[in-house]
C-alpha cells in the first residue's frame, strides 16, 4: 500500500490541454522542489539594476556627469562597486529616456541640451499641466490639498540644505501628488516622464542652485495656500509663472 501511495503521489498531471506524453515540470505546475534556484536571486538583480538607475539619475541632476562626455559602463561601475552588466542595462534606459547616447564600443555620452530644448520641455509640461491644475482647483476640496503639504514641506527640505538630487525626486512627487489627483494615471505617468528630463542640467551651465531651488519650493508652499483658499486668480498666476521660470 505505501509503494502503491508513493507511485501515485510522483505522477504528473499536466495542466487541461496539455498534449498526451507530454510531462510539465513541477515548477510549472506551481510545485515546489528542493531543485529549484532561490527566487530572491532575480529579485536582487533588478534591485542592483534599479539603485544603479537611481544613482546614475542622480548624478546626471547634480552636474556629476558632464553633458558630451563619455562614460564607459566599466568605470561606472567601478565608481558605483557593481559590475559593468547593471550599469549597461540602466544606460540603455537612460538612453530611451534621452539622458545619453549609445557611442559603439566606448560607451555613453551624456546628451548636450541649451536653453531651447529646456524651454520646449517647460511649453509641452505647461500645455499639459496647467489646464488640468487649473481645473482641479475648481473641484478638489481644502482637505485634498492639505494632504499635499508634506510633499511641499519636502522640497523646502531639499532645497534648504542644497541637495539637488533629492530635490528633483522631491519636486517630481510634489507634482506627481497633483496630477494624480485627476485620477488619469496616462496623464501622470508622460508629465512625469517630461518633467525628469526638464531636470537635466544644461550644457556649459551649472546644475540649479540653492537659492533658485528655494524660490522653486516656494512656489510649491504658495500654491498650496491658495489651492486650500480656492483663490483661483492667484492659483492661475502661480502655476504659469511657475512653468514660464522652467522649473522644474
């Protein structure tokens, strides 16, 4: 009887429409087996993948990669203690993102934008941007945008001590909250795609400065004041004037 048991508990039922003959592996009927790889191995290696994007996004806002230079993944990551496969991968996304370019054989340069290119991304996020904030204000109750407030409260934070990497993320979330509020995450997810790429330094210029960051966050605070009034002429006048400075 337990031989009997133990041939039956080892067959394989395949799943329905599963041709005759075939067997379907334990790990893909959902079995465990003692060998199988640990899973967390995966997990890991998308976790490098996406510190080295957050690291090398960073370095990008702070000036610390230098627009029209070229950086091989090996010295990247040689900077960064990981191995060069992870710091490729977040290059190549970097690179849909048009943050760099692929140069064959050496590596990445860092894309070289001027002043138009900043002000084009600064009309496109306003076309977006301003209709909807200006309508969300007409519809949005006071306790809505006082939940905002630490996210505002956030880029003051950032802006206070200098720290430009952490005031893009910052900035970007403050805006993001807003957006989000009109429930079209189609709408968050390009405006937030447009809005990193507005924090990008330029060439030949400095990354943003401490006090043009706190004017920035400033109008964050303003704007929820009067978001939380409904002083819907003084909303209209700070986010244009807002995206007029290229903020961010």
């Amino acid at each position: 009887m337990e031989q009997g048991r133990a041939r039956e508990d080892t067959r394989s039922y395949a799943p329905t429409g599963t041709p005759p003959g075939v067997r379907v592996p334990a790990q893909a009927r959902g079995e465990h087996t003692h060998s199988e790889p640990p899973a967390p191995r995966v997990v890991q290696r998308h976790s490098v993948r996406g510190q080295v994007l957050d690291a090398l996004r960073a370095a990008l806002v702070d000036g610390e990669l230098t627009p029209g230079h070229v950086y091989s993944a090996p010295a990247l990551g040689a900077r960064l203690g990981v191995s060069a496969t992870p710091v490729r991968e977040a290059m190549q996304q970097l690179a849909l993102e048009g943050a760099v370019e692929v140069v064959p054989n050496r590596g990445f340069r860092v894309s070289e934008r001027g002043p138009l290119d900043l002000a084009e991304l600064a009309e496109v996020r306003a076309l977006i941007e301003v209709p909807v904030m200006l309508r969300l204000a007409r519809t949005v109750p006071a306790a809505g945008w006082c939940a905002l407030r630490p996210l505002a409260d956030a880029t003051v934070t950032a802006a206070a001590v200098g720290d430009r990497a952490a005031y893009a993320e910052s900035d970007r979330a403050f805006h993001r909250a807003v957006l989000a509020l009109s429930g079209n995450q189609q709408l968050v997810s390009v405006a937030d795609d447009l809005h990193r790429r507005s924090q990008w330094p330029l060439a030949d210029s400095p990354a943003g400065r401490p006090a043009e960051l706190l004017a920035d966050a400033a109008e964050h605070t303003a704007l929820l004041d009067a978001l939380i009034a409904r002083d819907l002429p003084v909303v209209q006048s700070l986010v244009r004037e807002h995206f007029n400075g290229a903020d961010a």
